[in-house]
C-alpha cells in the first residue's frame, strides 16, 4: 500500500498556539491593564495521508494570525503543542516547539506523525510492513490473503499508523484447500474466480509464503506446488459463488467445481474439498509465439521447441514441434482459412522430399493415475490449391519417450494411431475428434502423413484435448 489514512481529525489532534511576550507584564509600571490578543489557528486538512514513499513530505501543517504589532524594541515569540486528545499537553505526550519572531506557521511531515505516534503517544507497533494493497483496504478491509503455509495472515483494525509498522491481527476467514489429484500429478497454480468482488484483491504468493497484492479484481491465482495449502478470505455476507480451476505441471486445467459463499466469519477456519475429475487443453497463443514462431517461419522452424522469454504463461512448456507454425488469433495471413484462430500449422515438404521431413509436434507428457480416456478435436483445414485430400496420422506416445528430430520424423513412434483426412483449400474446414487411452507420462502426437504433389500446410485450430 502506498498510502494510509492517519486518525488526524482536529478533534483528535490539538494544537495549542501561545503568544508570549518577551518581556513579564508588570501591571505596577503600567496605567492600565494589558490587552489580550485571541490567536486564530487554520489546519491544511482535517485529516492527513502519510506515505511511506515520501516521508519528508509535508502532510499537516498550522496557521496563525501574528499578535497585536509592537515596536521594533520588542520581540513576540510562540510556542507550539502538539499533543493527542485528553492528553491535556503533558509533559512526557506534548511536542513543544519554539518559533521566532514573525514565524506564524509550523508544518509537519509523514515521518515525524509516523515517529511520534509511535514514541511519544505509544501508539502500539510491531514489525516492518512488506505487503502492497489496494487503497479500498483502509475503509473497508477489502484484501484477500493466500498462502501456501497453514499460518494466519493478520492486520489490527483498529491500528491507523503508517504501514511500515503495523500491529497483527486476525481479519479473515482461514480456507483449506484440499485438491483431490493423483499421486503422478502436481499442482502448478490454482485460480479462484467470484461472480462479484469477494476477491478483493489480485497478487502472488512468494516461495516463503508472503503475499503481495495489488489491484481490486474478482479473480486471485495461487501459485503453488501442494495439494493441501490455505486460502484467507475477507468475510462475506452475501452469496456468492467461487469457482476453482487447478493447473497441474502438464498445462491442463480442472475446473469441475464451484462454491457456495456466504457468512464466513473471521478468524474461523473452514475446509473445501476440490474434485479433479475432468482436465482440459485448449490451444491459446501468446502474440509472442506468434511473433517468433508465426507467419512464413515454417523454413526456419525445423525442430524446435518454444523459448519461454515469447511464451510467459509457459503454455507450450514441454512441447516439441517440427515444420510447424504457431499463430494467435490476431493473426489473419493471407492464404490462411481459418484466420484469426488460435492454431498450429503443420508444413508439407515439397514434391520431391520424403514425407517424414513433415511438421509434427507432440505434447506434454500427460500425468494421471492408471489408464484415462484422452479426447483430442480441432478444426482443420489446408490451403492446397490442388483438388486431393491431407492426410494426418495422430496418436500417442510411448511413456518416457527421448524426443529428438528423429523422433518426430518417424510414423513409428504414433502408437494407438488413427489417420485422418482435410479437404483442399476451397472446401472449406471441418472438424475432427479422436480418442483414444493414454497412461501416464505419454503425449499426444500428430504429424502430416501424405504429400499431395504441392507444399501445403494443415491449420488446426482450437485444438482442445480432454483426459478423464
């Protein structure tokens, strides 16, 4: 957080202004009585932001009208106080200051609010504050805290102090999350998802368990390798649903379930149960890829695989491509029919080459416990201007495969394969979906398996493949 609201209303915060002769008032060398002059004292605000960021920054600061004027033999100085309401300027609570001759303000700065409120006025503090959060936490306490340890994260309430030193305090709602994977599967990042703003605030979890927030969003991802971890949330009281989806290490992502929340209670710790039943791809490429691995690349894409600086979200991971180009769905090069979709297109050799310099790829090893049913669909299409069908062969692998150019370049290495067909360019696309059984640690494979007398290539776009 880059700033907090200092409890400074000029009810709670008193400055008392004295003008003070520099000469005693003696009424026995005088006619008459001395006249009394009333100060009139003006506050820059009611209340006041310290920041963190600039603590030298003036943040408050006091005005005065000057004391009747006197001749130049004179001098009129003004002691300032500064004290907490009730404190009734005592002597180890007030700030007292001095000022000179014809100084009628006196400002303040975040740092000395800060230090005094802390030493002076025992405003109670404990340790330095790292975490960063969005402004509508100070009204209304609306953060989300997530970590991968079964330790409460707690901020006093009632504390207003700038936030480098913060008294703990539990606020919220302790969730533990325990995710119903296989022994052969590891969790990568979890992501809940609220249909209204319960999840107030959007952040990481580092490798020591702090949290960093920033935004107000309805969405939060947990990076984590557990199966077991806890989730705080800021309490609610009004229905709403969360939904969960786990991403294990091999990119697919459960999003079987969903949850009900309504009246949790702070400091209450509670348990949720995730099913993973049902795990799902679907192609999405960064404009990255795209710019690396896109149009006309397919010469220089040989063997290849995906380098993460063009991939952040590490979608193609693990992944092994050959003759193949990678286009996002801004992508609308010519002599493309399924333009603008996300999509991998397979490279022909010419005429004269042999079939195994095709493109292929191969995905992921899939993780899962004994044998599951993988479900892969796309849609297809060629731009061969010549009036032959493309064939495709499409299967998987063997578990613990070396993947090599070699590899890719082998019909072989397609277990349990099926082949399939597109039609030439001006018939348009179709859609294709296999199936087959995978155990775990094998991949998905695909490769062109026909020349049709021209360089060609095999667009397949959304391809989606399903393990359950």
């Amino acid at each position: 957080m880059k700033k907090i609201k200092f409890a400074c209303n000029l009810s709670l915060l008193t400055l008392f202004a004295l003008g003070q002769w520099a000469c005693e008032w003696d009424p026995y060398e005088h006619d008459s009585d001395p006249v009394r002059e009333t100060l009139e004292l003006t506050a820059s605000a009611s209340q006041i932001a310290l920041d963190e960021n600039d603590l030298s920054a003036t943040v408050l600061t006091f005005d005065w009208t000057p004391a009747r004027p006197m001749p130049d033999e004179y001098l009129v100085s003004y002691t300032t106080k500064l004290d907490l309401l009730n404190n009734n300027f005592g002597s180890s609570t007030a700030i007292v200051t001095s000022e000179d001759d014809g100084i009628f303000s006196r400002s303040y700065t975040s740092e000395q609010i800060n230090n005094w409120a802390n030493e002076r006025w025992k405003v109670p503090v404990n340790k330095t504050f790292t975490h960063t959060w969005g402004d509508a936490y100070l009204a209304a306490y609306d953060f989300m805290f997530s970590t991968v340890y079964e330790t409460p994260f707690v901020v006093d309430e009632t504390t207003t102090v700038l936030p480098i030193a913060l008294t703990f305090r539990p606020l919220m709602a302790r969730i533990g999350m325990k995710l119903a994977l296989g022994a052969n599967e590891t969790p990568k990042y979890v992501t809940f998802t609220t249909d209204d703003n319960v999840l107030p605030t959007a952040g990481t979890v580092n490798a020591d368990g702090t949290f960093s927030a920033s935004a107000l969003t309805n969405s939060l991802t947990v990076e984590t390798d557990r199966k077991e971890f806890t989730v705080g949330l800021l309490p609610v009281g009004v229905a709403s649903k969360m939904s969960v989806h786990v991403t294990t290490t091999d990119g697919m992502t459960y999003s079987d379930k969903s949850f009900q929340l309504a009246g949790l209670k702070r400091n209450t710790h509670y348990t949720m149960n995730v099913p993973c039943r049902t795990k799902r791809f679907m192609l999405t490429v960064p404009d990255g890829v795209n710019s690396k691995y896109g149009t006309d690349t397919y010469k220089d894409n040989g063997f290849f695989q995906v380098e993460p600086q063009y991939d952040p979200e590490s979608i193609f991971d693990g992944w092994y491509l050959l003759r193949s180009e990678i286009k996002s769905d801004k992508d609308a090069a010519g002599g493309d029919v399924l333009k603008n979709r996300n999509r991998i297109q397979l490279q022909a050799a010419n005429v004269s080459a042999s079939r195994k310099y095709n493109g292929a790829f191969v995905t992921p090893p899939i993780q899962c416990d004994g044998t599951k049913t993988v479900t892969v669909s796309f849609t297809a299409a060629t731009n061969t201007i010549i009036a032959n069908s493309v064939e495709y062969r499409i299967g998987v692998t063997n578990n613990g495969a070396d993947i090599s150019e070699n590899f890719l370049r082998s019909f072989d290495n397609i277990q349990s394969s099926q082949t399939g067909t597109c039609p030439w360019k001006h018939s348009g696309s179709v859609s294709r979906t296999h199936t087959f059984t995978v155990a775990n640690g094998q991949r998905i494979m695909m490769k062109l398996y026909t020349t049709c007398g021209s360089s060609y290539h095999l667009e397949l776009a959304d391809f989606t493949y399903t393990v359950e």
